[in-house]
C-alpha cells in the first residue's frame, strides 16, 4: 500500500472520530472493487 492511500484512510477516520453529531458513521473501505474493512462508529 502506498503511503498516499494510507494518509487517506487515517484523513477519513480523523474524520469520524472529529465529528460531533449523534449519527451513527460508517465507514467501508475497498481494494481493487473488494470490501476489505467496514468501521462503524456509534
């Protein structure tokens, strides 16, 4: 993996643990079209 799609990542799940509303987030992460990892934040 190269080092920008890991700042990618790390950016959007930041993100997640930033935001201040009651939602629930979800957050799926693919390769090459295949789901690899889903984050859920409650």
């Amino acid at each position: 993996m190269q080092n920008s799609q890991l700042v990618a990542i790390i950016k959007r799940l930041e993100a997640m643990i930033e935001a201040q509303d009651s939602e629930v987030q979800v957050r799926r992460f693919e390769k090459e079209g295949v789901e690899k990892c889903i984050v859920t934040k409650t």
